[in-house]
C-alpha cells in the first residue's frame, strides 16, 4: 500500500486539484451537517495541536492526469482540507505567501466556486469595526468575505459557496437545548497559534491520506459503484418524466402527451442552434434545463415573499434531485405561460436580444468549455422582460426592438432586483406598445421612479429628438441620459438638449474623458468650480465617476452648467479665485482647481470636511486607504512648508516628491528647518490640535522626541508650558508669519540652554 500524504504535497505536486462535473455540491458545509462540522474540525484541531493524535482520513481515489488531479471520491474532505489551509494562512497573514499554491484548487464546471476559492486567497486581514457605543471590534469574517467588491450577489444562490462559508465561519447554530454548536473554522480554531499550525500542516503528517490512483478509463464505473448512482439519464432528462407526470394530474392526459412530444421535438429547435459539441456527444439538455430553471425561478419571485422566495430559487438552482420544488410552482396557469412563451420563441427564431453595451443570450449557451454560461442579476431581469414579451403577444421586431432598448435602459439602471421585476410584469402587458404606454399621462412609479420618469419623458420626445437612441448608447451613459433635458433646478428642459448632447460628445468617451479634456484633467477641474455645497464625489476621470456626477440630484446644478460651457480648455484655472464665504471650502476649492493632482497624483479620492484635523481642513482620502497616514490635508500648511522663501526638508523623502504637486499626503508631518544661526533643528506640524495642545512642536534631531522645557509643572494647563511649541493657523496667517513663529520659538529653546 503506498505511504499516506498530505494535502500541502498533493496541492504542491504541480498538479491542478480538480473537482469534476460528476461530483456534489459541497455537503460537509450544508444546513443541517452542524454536528458533522463540529465533530470533524474539532478531530482535525486535536490532531494538529498534539502530535500523539495524528490523523490519517482514509482513501482518495481520482484519475491522475498529466496536469491535474481529478478526485472520484473524497472531495468532500479535499474542500475541508483546502479551506482548513486557507483559513490558518489568513489567520497568519502570508496569504500572499502561498496564493500561488492554494489556487490550484478548482470545480470543473462551478465557474463561480473556482471564483470564489481564487478570490478568497487575496481577502485582506479583517478591519476594526469602529462604534461609539460599544467596544471596536474586527469585522465578524463572514460579514467581511460578504462585504467584498467580489462577492456578489449570485453567490448567496450557490449552495457550494455558502457551504464551504458555512464551513469557514460557522452558522451560529444551537441544539434543542439551546446550547451553542461551534460548526466553522473561526469558531472551533480559537487561541491557536496559526504560525505554528501552519508549520504542522505543511511540514508534519499529522493530518493525511491515502491516494488511490486509477485510469481514467475506470474513473465514471469507479464512481457509480462507490456512490450508488450513475449518468444513465441526465438531470434534464430525470425532470421532463416527472414534469410530464405532473402535467397528465394539473392538466389532462391528452395535454400532457402534446406538451412532452412539444418538449421533445418543436421546442428543442429553440436550443439547437446553441448545442454543445465536445468528443464524446452532442448536448443541449443543460441549456434547454436552464431556461427553464430561469423561467421557474422568475415565478417564485412573482408568487412568494422575497424571504420565501430565495429560498426556493436557491433549491432549483441546485443539482436537481426530485420534483417537489417544482410541483407547487407548476401550476396549470404556469405551465399554459411556459408553453405560450416556448412557442412564441420557437416561431421567432433566432434573435438579438444583445444590446450596444453589452451581449447577451436569452436563450442559454454554452461556452469554450462546454459549460453553460451563467447570468447576472441584471441579466436575470432581462430574461425575465423577455419572456414577459412573448408571453403577451408574438414576436414583431419593430415592438421587439422598442421593448428590448426600455428594458435594458431600466435594467442596467434597476434599484432593488424584486421589485424591479415586479415593476417588468407590470410593463409587460403594453410590452408590444411600449412607447404609446409610456407617453400617456404620468404614473406613479412604486420603484425605479428616477429611470422610469426618465423612460417617460425620452418616449414622449423621441420624435422631435430621435438622437435619443445615439445619446443612450454612447460612451457610459447605458441608456441613462436625463442629464442632457434636465435644467439646473433638476426639471425637465428639452430647449438646450441639442447643445448638451454636441458637448457630450466633445467631452466624454467609453472610457471617461476624450484625450483633450483629460489632459491636465480640465474637465474635471472644470466641474470643480461649480461646487456648492454638495462636495461629495470620487475625483477621478473614470467613466463610472463620471456617471454617477451627471445622474445625481445633488449636481443638476453643475451638470446644466458644465454640459453648456465653451470654455474648458480656455478657462483660466491657476489664478481662479473662489467666492465661498467658508474659508476652509475657499482653500479647498481653489486648491483643486488651480492644481493638476488627478491626472497622475491623487485620482480615486473622496473628500470630505473633519474639524478635528488642522482646524477643520478638507482631506482627501485616496480609495482603499485605511491608514489616516494616506490622507491628503487640504490646508494651507502646504504652501508654507513647501514654500521658496525658507529651507525645509522633510524626514519622509517621499514628500520631497511632492513639491510638484503641492500636496502633502499624511497627517502629523515632520520637517526640518535650518534656523536664522544656521543650525538645523526638527519640528513636527501636528494635525490635531485642540484647547490643550499647539500645532507646531520642536523636536530632538531626527524627530527622536518632542523637546520639553526644562522647567514645567505637571499641572499645566497647555503643551506651551511644557514643550516648546506654538499655535498657528495656517488659514489665518502667513509664510512670513509662520517662519518668524520658527525663530521665536528657536531663540526661546536657545534662550533657556544658555540659563
């Protein structure tokens, strides 16, 4: 019998681990399997922290291949041992370390689990958690793996990835006697030494296995006979018999043979053109079954409450085992909709339901891999308006056409995905005369008001401006363009659209700003004068920055006016002065206008006004930045410290880089000055000063330590007394104010050594 191995040997072997079509979802990380976490991890924690316990997990048989390795059974534990190697690598922060290694663990055809396992291997350490009422706190790690730009929303509908959650993190699950079941890695895994554990997975056999190899020509016999059920019909197949039987019980006996010999025949032309040819066969059951998974799981949304809802939709997209989710959905006026849709769209043929910014597929494809492509929850509401087109009528391409630019201008712009189909189902029934609909008097909206009053206001002018089918499909807009009719009090105004739209063109492109305007970010600088009040933006020249200004309520204003200015390029941005009676905002202002920073500095920033820091200063706070260090002050100390007129230096050589920019990045900036008797001395501008503490301190050399008079009492009552330091705000004084308050407090140090 050959030696036990590790899972660390197996992963590092050079070959792929990966889990094939055949297998089950996860199940050691299901609902219901607490006791079965618990116990395992619990076997799996004793082993790795007493080495008189280590723990051998039986046989894993799979199909050694030239570059991977294909487990036929024990993939089940393989999952567990992968996530038991992420989580002690996250726990000791070399993650970044071992990456390379921990990727090469994949699912054949659960794209989005192979996803979620590459993506996991870059999670960041958990942030603190900051609340005024109670104790900071880490983020719980499953609210931080959900909180990731790239968890999205479908992934909650994936049993594999909740489970192998559910195994990381736990359920908070008790037994019926209300005690507590530890059932995650983060619940049984406490108190560890993770550096440690790490060493003892990667260097000890203290949890291994037996690997057994066989051919992959005995790989789908092996399968079948170790886990009692074969591919002898396939999942579509196993579902078309029951869903006949059910419809002969709903329906009649007669019905039901027309509706299987239409599932059977007429129907597959629908699919056929997007079959799938590998080696072995020709396919087009897991298209044809996902339509009609798609089309079920519409349903649910449409009868239950969202909660309900999911829950049922999260059981058909599983690996389909019985029809019992099913057979409350299928009712006889359900089936009657499946059949006038399925018709309708056989008699259409083929197509486009794609639209200028992006493709897509009504009816399911396969990709290069013989995968089925999977959808977003933007596309799931087209699907879902599409089929609400043929359900009300046949296809016309004219309406189609009219029908398909509404829906994916109010799809790519939807708040709340529920209510928006609901809001689709609605419009469905004038889906065939979509634009009359929509140009009658106006509606009251329940959702999606902004998009839909805009859909409103667009048909009733699309004769006069037919441009508006060229506006939504240029650049960024999406189909979302009320920017170019709306005034500078947010109403409608259709008098400067003609205008508008010529500059538009001049200024934007797919990627944000055309070439002129990016330069020296003129545009950008541009909008900038016209702030009010409402500051809050990401100041950069990315096209989805720029989208989110121009659709916003709070910059109609700025919007009006920029999209009818002649004089970008012409403007004279270094000697703008701001009229703005706050003189924290006036700096601000006239600081970003007048200088370059976007194009090449400080671009993906937010800005905001705090009055702890130098007295109130606007900060910049560069995206992803969590360390205050990164921040940006917008404050008047900048012109000093960089200014000609005296010699400062600085203690970190990257702000040396800054002079160029005049822009200071961090908070407490220590410099140095060579003094009027030509000494240098250390001095640190601190940023929060307050009743009891200065702004400017003298330091000991290289900033070692803050210079304490020599004589003080422990009970004074501000840092003049006890250090030497002077207050001085930078908003109300001058360079040459500044220096002088540099040589007084010079003089006063060298005043006391000579005492």
């Amino acid at each position: 019998m050959e030696q036990p191995i590790t899972f660390w040997s197996l992963i590092t072997s050079g070959k792929k681990i990966v889990i094939p079509t055949i297998q089950r979802d996860y199940a050691q990380g299901r609902i219901g399997k607490e006791y079965l976490r618990c116990n395992f991890l619990e076997t799996i924690k004793s082993a790795l922290l007493d080495v008189n316990k280590p723990l051998t997990m039986d046989f894993v048989y799979g199909a050694d291949e030239e570059t991977r390795f294909v487990p036929l059974d024990g993939q089940q534990r393989l999952t567990t041992l992968w996530l038991l190697h992420w989580y002690v690598a996250y726990k000791s922060e070399i993650l970044e370390e071992v990456r390379e290694k921990l990727i090469n663990f994949a699912y054949e055809t659960r794209i989005s689990s192979t996803q979620f396992c590459e993506a996991l291997c870059s999670l960041m350490p958990q942030p603190i958690e900051i609340n005024n009422n109670k104790n900071d706190a880490i983020i719980p790690l499953k609210n931080w793996i959900m909180q990731q730009t790239w968890f999205y929303h479908h992934y909650k509908q994936d049993p594999t990835i909740m489970a192998m959650i559910n195994m990381i993190c736990g359920t908070r699950t008790s037994d019926k006697e209300g005690q507590y079941i530890p059932d995650g890695l983060d619940e049984v895994f406490t108190d560890c030494d993770f550096n440690e554990m790490w060493q003892t997975l990667t260097t000890t056999n203290q949890l291994s296995f037996y690997k057994l190899k066989v051919s992959t020509n005995d790989s789908d016999e092996l399968y079948v006979k170790m886990n009692a059920r074969g591919r002898q019909l396939s999942d579509f197949e196993n579902f078309k018999a029951e869903l006949t039987e059910h419809v002969k019980l709903v329906c009649d006996e007669k019905y039901a043979i027309r509706f299987a010999g239409k599932m059977d025949v007429e129907w597959t032309d629908i699919f056929w053109p997007y079959k799938s040819m590998n080696q072995e066969d020709v396919a087009i059951d897991d298209i044809y079954f996902t339509f009609i998974r798609r089309f079920t799981s519409n349903e649910c949304y449409l009868r239950y409450n969202e909660d309900e809802a999911k829950e049922k939709v999260q059981q058909i997209l599983e690996e389909y085992h019985s029809f019992d989710i099913y057979d409350t959905i299928f009712t006889k006026s359900t089936i009657g909709k499946l059949e006038i849709i399925l018709d309708r769209l056989c008699s259409a043929g083929i197509i486009d339901t794609s639209c200028s910014w992006e493709m897509f597929q009504f009816v399911p494809t396969y990709d290069e891999d013989h995968n089925v492509t999977e959808i977003t929850e933007k596309q799931h509401l087209v699907f879902f308006a599409f089929c609400c087109y043929f359900e009300a009528d046949g296809y016309d391409k004219k309406t189609f056409e009219e029908w398909k630019r509404v829906v994916w201008n109010l799809c790519e712009n939807y708040i709340g995905f529920v209510p928006t189909l609901k809001l689709i189902n609605t419009l469905g029934e004038h889906s065939h005369d979509i634009l009359n609909y929509l140009s009658r008097d106006t509606y009251e909206w329940p959702n999606n008001k902004e998009q839909m009053y805009e859909e409103q206001q667009k048909a009733r002018n699309l004769n006069n401006h037919p441009e508006i089918i060229d506006a939504e499909r240029y650049a960024f807009f999406k189909g979302a363009i009320r920017f170019l009719f709306t005034d500078a009090e947010g109403k409608e105004d259709w008098s400067d659209f003609n205008t508008k739209w010529q500059h538009t063109q001049v200024y934007f492109n797919n990627n944000g700003v055309t070439e002129d305007y990016l330069k020296e970010s003129f545009l950008l600088r541009r909008y900038i004068v016209l702030f009010k009040d409402n500051w809050y933006t990401i100041y950069d020249n990315n096209s989805s920055s720029w989208r989110e200004r121009l659709l916003k309520k709070e910059f109609y204003w700025q919007n009006h006016h920029l999209l009818l200015f002649n004089d970008v390029l012409s403007y004279d941005y270094s000697n703008f002065i701001s009229n703005d009676q706050d003189v924290k905002k006036k700096y601000a202002k006239e600081f970003l206008v007048r200088h370059d920073i976007f194009t090449n500095a400080v671009s993906g920033c937010s800005m905001f006004f705090d009055s702890k820091y130098c007295h109130g200063s606007a900060m910049l706070h560069p995206s992803g930045a969590r360390a205050f260090w990164k921040y940006y002050i917008l404050n008047p100390r900048t012109d000093f410290l960089f200014s000609d007129k005296i010699n400062i230096s600085f203690q970190n050589p990257d702000l040396e880089n800054c002079r160029g920019i005049k822009l200071l990045f961090g908070m407490d900036i220590n410099f140095a000055y060579d003094g009027y008797d030509f000494q240098r001395y250390y001095f640190q501008w601190y940023s929060t000063p307050n009743e009891k503490e200065a702004d400017v301190y003298l330091m000991k050399p290289a900033w070692e330590d803050y210079h304490h008079r020599q004589e003080f009492s422990n009970e004074v009552l501000h840092d003049q007394q006890r250090y030497y330091c002077f207050e001085i705000n930078a908003f109300q004084a001058n360079i040459e104010q500044f220096q002088q308050k540099l040589e007084d407090l010079i003089r006063d140090y060298q005043k006391d050594l000579s005492i």
